[in-house]
C-alpha cells in the first residue's frame, strides 16, 4: 500500500496530461505532492524525508516549468531526485556506522557487512542509470512517450530492480532466519 501512496502524485500527473496536457499535469502533480506530505503528517505527525524532498524538487522545477512555460523543468524532476538519492545512498558509505539499506533493512534482516555494501552500490547505480534514462526518454521521444515512461517505464525499472534484489537477498540469508521467515509465513 505505501508504494501505491508513493506513486499517487506521478500517477495523477499521468492522468492530467492525458487529459490536459503538461502545464495542468505539472500543477497536479505539484497539489498532490503537497497533499500527499500534509496527508502523511496528519497520520504520523513526521515528515518522510523523501516526500519532503520529492516536494521540494516538484515545487521548484514545477514551479519554473509553469512560470516559464517550459516542460524541461520538469523533464529533470526524475532524474534530480534519482541522482539525490544515488549521493545519499552513496555518501552512507563513508558516513556514519551503516550505509542506507542496511538502515532500513536491518530490523528484518541480518548481513554480512560486504553484502550490505553491495547491496547499497546496487541501488546507487541503480538510481544514477533510472535518472539517466528519464533524461535520455526526455530528450530522445516525445513529450507523450516521456510521459509514458516516467510511469510505466520507471515503475517497471523500480519493481524489476526489486526483484532481483529480492533474488539476491535470498542467496545471503542464513538458514535460520530463512526457517524463521518460511514459519512464520505459516502462522500458528
């Protein structure tokens, strides 16, 4: 469910421009990034740093793309917040005493040190390439097939990247917690 809340601003923007073209579809893109961190806030009175950033990027380059009346502003939103994330993830390695995945994945899985290492790299490089491909669709095909590619296209990078990370994952668990994981999928 929280990735179908993650994805609620681009799917509404797709539908916008399918309806109204990129300006309108900018403008919904941007009410509902705003109401998707004021939501988020009601419900767990914290910000997610990523709603915030994705917020902030969408205010801005939305923002330019309406008061310019240029689409390109938000051509790059993608890619910018892919590229911030590949420094974030990136940076975590040098910066603090776990990288980003591991943070997040620690509480239900336990790794060797050089598998949370490579698993961050992966998303690294992930990132750097889904921001160099959203720039390579925005520049290379029309507007229209951009669009189609900033949802569907990206969301099938994202879950296909998952996967195989999922794949990945499975080769490293030790026995005993893949025991556990299998027991309690069976419930009592």
């Amino acid at each position: 469910m929280k990735i179908f809340f993650d994805f609620v601003p681009i799917i509404l923007f797709f539908v916008a421009y399918k309806v109204a073209g990129i300006y309108v579809a900018t403008a919904v893109a941007m009410a509902a990034s705003l109401l998707q961190t004021g939501l988020y806030w009601v419900k767990h009175r914290r910000f997610e740093k990523m709603h915030v950033v994705v917020l902030f990027l969408i205010l801005v380059l939305g923002g330019a793309t309406l008061v310019f009346h240029d689409p390109v502003f938000i051509k790059w939103k993608p890619t910018v917040v892919n590229w911030a994330f590949a420094a974030v993830f990136l940076g975590s390695e040098f910066v603090g005493q776990r990288n980003v995945v591991q943070r997040i994945m620690t509480q239900q899985i336990t790794l060797p040190d050089a598998v949370w290492r490579r698993l961050n790299f992966a998303w690294v490089a992930f990132f750097i390439v889904s921001g160099a491909l959203n720039i390579y669709a925005a520049y290379n095909f029309s507007e229209s097939a951009w669009v189609n590619f900033k949802l569907f296209g990206m969301l099938g990078l994202t879950i296909a990247f998952v996967v195989a990370q999922s794949l990945y994952l499975i080769r490293h668990i030790p026995d005993d917690q893949q025991q556990v994981a299998v027991s309690d999928k069976k419930g009592p």
